[in-house]
C-alpha cells in the first residue's frame, strides 16, 4: 500500500530553497579553502628549504649549476669568515656595541619600527652611498654628527619587514665595510661601532716617529746657530780610566755632551759646586749625549764604585782658547802628566 504525502505549494518553495542554499555553501567553502599540496621530500644531498628563505621569482632559471671545486671552496671559507666564533662584540660608549674590523662580516640584527645607527671612525667620510643586497625592503640614510677631526659619519637602517636577510657595503675614504643584516620581530640593536688595530698601531707608529724626530731636533739643532755654540771646555781624568767624552759644547742655555759610542755603562753627571762638593743636577741621556739643562763651570762624570771608580771632570772657560790636546787620544783631555 502506497502512502501519498500532501505538501503545500509553500512549504515546497521553502524547501527548495534550503537546498539551494546549501549547495551555494558548499561550493563557496570549496572555492576558498586553503589548498592541499602534497609534501616534497628534499633530494638527496640537498638540505629542506628553510621557513624564512626568500622566495625564487618563477622568471628567474632555477635549474641547478655545476659548481667548480675551488667555487665551493672559496663559498665555505667565505662562511667561516663570516662565523668567526673569535669576532666576539664588546661593550662600548653610552650602550655601543662595538666590533673589531677586519675579524669577521659582522652580523647586525634590526627590526621594524626601530633605526640601527652604524659609526665610523671619526674623520671618516663615505665614498659614493652604501651598496645592499635589498634595497626595497631596507631604508639607509645618512647622518652627522661633531665638527671639525672628531665629526662622525652614521650610517642610520631600518627594515620593513621582519624575517629579512641581505648584506651591505659601505666604502669610504679608509676602508671598506662588509655586513649583514637580518631583521628579527623583537631582537635588536641599536648602536654599532668597531674598533681598529690597524688604526692603534699606526697612531703607535706615529707617536714613535715623533719622538724620534724631538729627540733628533734637539741633538742636531740646538738654540742658536753653529757659529754661536761655545766649545770652550776642557777634560781631565782625576781617578782611574774612565769613559772620556767626545764633544762639548752648549747654545747659551743647555750644555751637549757626547760619549763615545761604544760606551756600555752611562757615567753619573754632577755638578762640581763652589765648596768642590757633588751636587746633583737635571739631566737626560738621549742618543749619546748628556743633555744639561742648566749651565755649569764645572762637573764630573763618575763611574764605579770603591777603588773601581773613575771620576772626569769638565771644566768649561770664559774664554775661546783651542790648546794642544796633551793627550794622544783625544784632544778634551787634559790629563795631568
């Protein structure tokens, strides 16, 4: 036995309805569902992509190309460079983080909303602009600050996104800076700055030199001219066979004495007072000389102790007499027979 239902022409409308409706859903959670693409097991002796690698336009040839030996080579040891565990940061300035240049490709991590300001040298200007490796998603800016020797060049970057990985070069009238820059959510910093042995050993270098030429201009260039150098002195060996000075002579203010210069062991430099004591006085000895900074009528050089010990007196004259050197050895001395 058949059993008929009876629906009205409105409760059918309803119904289609619905299933109209429902179909409509159905297609539409279909349309913008995320799709399912089926894992890829990475190759042999190839590593998995990572997360953050940036992504190959499909224009660009990514088919993969034989590498010469030495290529690799030069790629790891560029690699271990840039991972020197050595190049350890240290503490600067005013929160500064300070790198040593020339120890490694430092690594500088920024993020979004915040500047990284990088200091050169002072003195150091930057030659052209700095080249990166993105220029769309890293901004670069530069910046001033002191006058005069001690003026310091910025180099101000900030990135727009987070997850970003590019190098940069910055060259200037000194050197030439290779860094990287990643760009992380919440780690940063913000100051970077580097030091330079190459930079201390030069200023080492330079301080030597400029000692040398002091210690030359005071040796060769007294305060008056040749013709004015007073060579009135005169020499004799009072006790024992001590060390006899080669030359004599002052500019008015200091007084020269020049040892021989085979002289091992420097003799102690008195002045002989009025009273015939000892009496000690501000000298240096520099290049084999005995510099006085005092004049003086007479003085002694002294040398040993006990019955070791010589003693030369210097007598200098008011007068500009050369006598014949009594002795055969040098014409200063003179000894008494």
């Amino acid at each position: 036995m058949s059993t008929y239902f009876l629906i009205r022409g409105g409760a059918l409308s309803a119904i289609a309805q619905a299933i109209s409706l429902s179909m409509a859903l159905s297609v539409t959670s279909v349309a913008f569902a995320e799709p399912v693409v089926p894992a890829i097991e990475p190759a042999a002796g190839h590593e998995a992509p990572q997360a953050n690698a940036a992504s190959v336009p499909s224009h660009l040839n990514i088919t993969p190309l034989p590498i010469p030996r030495p290529a690799v080579m030069a790629s790891g040891m560029s690699e271990r460079f840039l991972q020197n565990p050595k190049a350890i940061p240290a503490q600067g300035r005013n929160g500064q983080v300070t790198f040593v240049f020339g120890q490694s490709v430092p690594t500088i991590t920024c993020t979004p909303l915040r500047i990284c300001d990088i200091s050169l040298e002072p003195g150091e200007v930057i030659n052209g602009a700095p080249q990166m490796g993105d220029t769309v998603r890293w901004q670069v800016a530069p910046a001033v600050s002191g006058e005069g020797e001690d003026k310091i060049t910025h180099v101000i970057i900030k990135p727009t996104d987070v997850g970003l990985d590019t190098n940069m070069v910055i060259p200037t009238n000194r050197r030439t800076y290779y860094l990287r820059l990643v760009s992380d959510k919440k780690d940063f910093v913000t100051s970077i700055g580097f030091t330079y042995p190459d930079t201390q050993a030069k200023q080492w270098a330079a301080y030597q030199s400029g000692q040398a030429k002091k210690a030359a201009v005071v040796i060769d260039k007294p305060a008056v001219s040749v013709d004015q150098l007073d060579f009135n002195y005169t020499v004799k060996s009072v006790k024992g066979k001590g060390m006899v000075p080669v030359r004599i002579f002052n500019d008015g203010q200091k007084v020269f004495i020049q040892m021989p210069r085979d002289m091992q062991e420097a003799p102690a430099l008195f002045i002989v007072g009025q009273d015939g004591k000892d009496q000690l006085v501000n000298y240096r000895l520099r290049d084999g000389y005995f510099i006085v900074d005092r004049l003086f009528n007479q003085a002694a050089l002294i040398a040993g102790i006990g019955d070791d010990q010589s003693r030369i007196t210097i007598t200098h004259h008011n007068h500009r007499v050369i006598e014949q050197a009594k002795s055969d050895t040098n014409w200063f001395l003179d000894s008494e027979d």
